[in-house]
C-alpha cells in the first residue's frame, strides 16, 4: 500500500502554514500507512489494545533473550575447560619442587 492509498486526516492549503496540530496528523498518517502494512487496523487506538499490543512485543523480545541465552550455552561449557585446564596446570606448577622442572613448566605454559 502505498501513502497516497489515504487521505489525509486535515488538508493542508498551500498557503496555510503547518500548525503543530497538522504536523501530528501528518506523522499521525504515515505510522498508519507504516503499521497498516503490518496488519494492523486503521481503527483508533483503545487501552487494552495498546496495551495487548505491548505485552505481545514484550513476550516475543524475552522469547529473544531467552534463545539467546540457550545459544550462549556452549560458550560457558568451553570457559569451564578452560578453567580446569588451567586450574590444573596451576597446581602442577605450584607442587614442582626442582628449579628447572619448574622453570619448564613455567616456559611451557606461556608457549
């Protein structure tokens, strides 16, 4: 649909110049037109519609989050290697009692 499918609410002379009340109505038609190819009615707007309207958006952005969140799960299974790998290699090089033995752990850790 196209902006032009619409009349607007108030016409606008060319000569009139734009009232805070014309540019409203203006933006007023263009999220129509904008949420009218979303599929939502052109009716006014009620309470319980707004506010159903948000809680669907709501639902849908935690739905988001919580996806995420599960995606993210694999990240936080390899930082747990990781931390074991290295809590591990900590202990083996704290209970080194020989000098050199020590010195090539130590050197081996870092490369």
């Amino acid at each position: 649909m196209m902006a032009t499918d619409f009349p607007d609410r108030r016409e606008v002379e060319p000569d009139q110049a734009l009232t805070c009340v014309s540019v409203m109505d203006s933006i007023l038609d263009q999220v129509t037109v904008y949420q009218l190819g979303r599929g939502v009615p052109r009716e006014n707007y009620s309470y319980m519609t707004l506010m159903s309207a948000m809680m669907t958006m709501v639902g849908r952005a935690v739905h988001a989050v919580f996806s995420l969140v599960l995606a993210l799960a694999p990240i936080t299974e390899i930082a747990l290697h990781v931390l074991r790998f290295t809590l591990e290699k900590f202990s083996e090089i704290s209970r080194t009692q020989s000098k050199q033995e020590l010195s090539i752990k130590v050197c081996s850790w870092y490369f």
